[in-house]
C-alpha cells in the first residue's frame, strides 16, 4: 500500500511516477489528492484526558428527567443549579465559563460516547480509548501515534516534531513505529541544567549532533537531535510568549498554557496530548468533582481566550475524553463506581456548537449503565477526516460515520 510519503514523493518529483503508469486508479488519485490536502492543512489538535473516568452524569445533567433524581437522591444536581443548554439537559453550575463559550457557538458536547460491551477496566478501557480499537490482542501504535507515522508533510523540517506529550510521561495515544513524540516535561529537564552540569550538558548535545553515522547509531543520533532541539526551541517559546489569559491552578490550565505557547511559536506540533487526573470518585464525589469540572471550564475557557488573542484560535481544536463514565445509580458512599457510555467536549473557534449525538436512555439501561449512542470512534473519524485532513479508515482499520460537528 502507498503511504503518504510514496505519493508525495511521486508528485513532488514531477509526473514521473503518474505517467510511467498511464491511468492512475481512482483509488490511488483520491489517495494522493488527501495527503496534498494534509500538507497544506495547518490545524491543531489538542486532546485532552479526563483520567479517572469522568461521571457525565453529573456533568451534562438531565435535570428534567425524575429518574436521574431516583438515583441520584445525594449527588443529583438541583435542577434550579444547572447551566441550561436547552430545556432538557445543563452543564455542571461549576462549569460557567465553559456555558459562555458554548453561548458563543464555540462548544459542542458530544451526548452518549462510548463503545460496544464496554470494559470497567481502568487499564484496559483506556487501552481501548488510546488505540481506538476493541481488539483483544490491540495494536502497538496509539491512534495518534498512526497519524504521525503517515509522514511528515514535504516541505516541513523533520528535525521539528509533529506531536508533542504535555504529560509527565508519553501517553499510549502517541505509541507509534517510527515517530518520536517528545515529552515536555522530560524536555525541560534538558534545559534546565546548573553550573556543575553544565559541561556535561554540552557534551550530550555535541554527541547527539555529531556527523555521520549510519543503521541504528545513525537513527540515535538523528533522534537525540531532534530531541535536544525541541528543548531548544520550547525554551525560546517561553521566553518570548506574552499573554493576559488568566489559567487557573491545578493540573490542567499550566499544560494547555504550555500549549499555547508552542502553537504560539508555529513549531510545527500537529498534535498536542494533556491530562487532568483524579476523575475515579468512588466515595464523597460531590466536592472533588465540581472542584475537577471547574478547573477544566476555566482552563479550556483561557486556552480559547489566549489562541484568540494570539490569532490562532481558528488552527485549533480541542477534544476532551475519559475512558469511562460511572454508574447511573450512586453508592454508598457518596460517590459512582465505574460505568460506561458518558460525554466529551469539542472546543474551539471552528466547532459547530450544540449538542451532538442522543442523551443515552435512563430508562434502558446495559446492566446498570448508559448504553453508548455515539462509538467515540465516530469522533476520532471526524477530527482525522475534517480537521487533520487524512484518510480516517486507513489508520483506525474499518469506517465509522463523522458527525456534523466542524
């Protein structure tokens, strides 16, 4: 099969490979037409997880609907509370400043996200989420990490990194067989040496850039490179960023500020990993969930002000997941143990805002769960396919329909 590169490489080489064959087949024309369409695409992607596995319920609440009340009688939230997105369902009263951008037709919130025969797991539903695939035996590259290995667009230094983990560690989203994604924190490591390490410092760069080298010390050197001046590069960022955007504390809002930087800086990055952990509240939900809900409104609210201020806010969009939502009915203690289908936000300046796919059944319930009406398949689809410009059935293995959501 033709990658990305094996087309680019015949087109930009003139008509050679094209008239050596006579007819292209279709397939192979429209092939190439999408990845001259994703070379000249410069939108952003910033995805961003809710570890732990988030409880829709309580986030996208059904304030209309008595049976939400029956099984909620401690953590329900009071209709009279709710931010109302319409006359049926309303956003978490800590989530304000989340409301005023779906106001603004900024927001849209994907209802009943999920997949077939969900799995409880921590570990393997957050597999399940990273790969974008419900194999038993699962792929070794992440969904993203797919994305990346289709190729560097021609034209673009290759020395600059396509994907960038504003985690502490590389998500498995970003697993991939011949990209190198960096992990800023690990980077800012790099940068940050003291007098007394300093020599040892210049060494490792020198060796990194050292010439020659061929076969597997050839590719290290190449990769060390890439990485010493990707520290390079997000230092100088972060010097010369400047922005009013008030980020709030926490986990979240210092790595989407991160962000903002480096699309900032035009470094090239396609693609850009966060997280906000601490979703998992199995007892005393009602005040650690508010607290995480608020932290992420307030910190998707002044990422989309600091893009707007920087004039980059049409480049970039948002997709907020969990690898699970709780239980419809709360537990003894005060808090939801693990369910299944839940909901996810789109944010930003090219989202069509609303309310996607159907609010999940409470009456209908898959043991004790919502039943998934949207595969989050669908989702990955759609921002593969209308915001990253590439074919989404090559890299997640069968078709799924895009929603209408960009």
């Amino acid at each position: 099969m033709f990658t990305r590169r094996d087309f680019m490489g015949c087109t930009l080489g003139g008509l050679s490979c094209l008239s050596l064959k006579g007819v292209v087949p279709a397939l192979f024309a429209r092939s190439a037409d999408e990845a001259r369409a994703a070379d000249m695409n410069d939108h952003v992607l910033v995805v961003v997880e809710l570890a732990g596995g988030n409880d829709g319920l309580n986030t996208v609440i059904p304030f209309e609907n008595p049976l939400y009340y029956k099984n909620r009688p401690t953590l329900g939230i009071p209709a009279g509370e709710a931010i109302k997105l319409n006359d049926q369902v309303g956003l978490h009263p800590r989530m304000g400043p989340l409301a005023e951008l779906f106001k603004e037709g900024k927001v849209n919130v994907v209802q009943g996200v999920g997949y077939p025969e969900a799995d409880r797991s921590h570990f393997r539903s957050m597999e399940i989420w990273h790969t974008a695939s419900t194999d038993t035996r699962p792929p070794t590259s992440g969904w993203l990490g797919k994305f990346l290995d289709a190729g560097s667009p021609a034209g673009v230094d290759e020395a600059a990194p396509r994907g960038l983990a504003l985690t502490g560690v590389l998500p498995q989203a970003f697993q991939a067989e011949k990209t190198v994604v960096p992990v800023v924190a690990q980077l800012d490591q790099l940068v940050d040496v003291e007098d007394g390490a300093a020599a040892l410092g210049k060494l490792r760069r020198k060796l990194s850039t050292a010439p020659g080298g061929e076969g597997e010390v050839g590719f290290l050197r190449r990769q060390a490179d890439l990485v010493y001046r990707t520290a390079e590069r997000l230092r100088e960022a972060a010097a010369k960023y400047e922005s009013e955007a008030q980020y709030p504390e926490g986990e979240l809002g210092p790595q989407l500020r991160r962000a903002a930087q480096i699309i900032a800086a035009d470094m090239g990055v396609r693609v850009l990993f966060a997280s906000q952990g601490g979703y998992d509240t199995h007892a005393n939900q009602a005040g650690t969930h508010g607290e995480l809900l608020e932290q992420l409104a307030a910190s998707l609210a002044a990422f989309q002000d600091d893009l707007e201020s920087h004039t980059r806010a049409d480049r970039v969009l948002v997709v907020t997941f969990s690898e699970f939502g709780r239980r419809v009915d709360e537990n003894g203690s005060q808090g939801t143990d693990h369910g299944a289908g839940s909901f996810l936000f789109l944010t930003g300046s090219k989202v069509k805002g609303g309310l996607s796919g159907e609010y999940p059944s409470l009456e209908k319930l898959g043991d004790g769960d919502l039943i998934h009406t949207v595969d989050f398949r669908s989702v990955y689809a759609t921002v593969l396919e209308r915001w990253l410009g590439c074919p989404a059935e090559e890299l997640l293995g069968q078709k799924f329909a895009p929603l209408d959501v960009l």
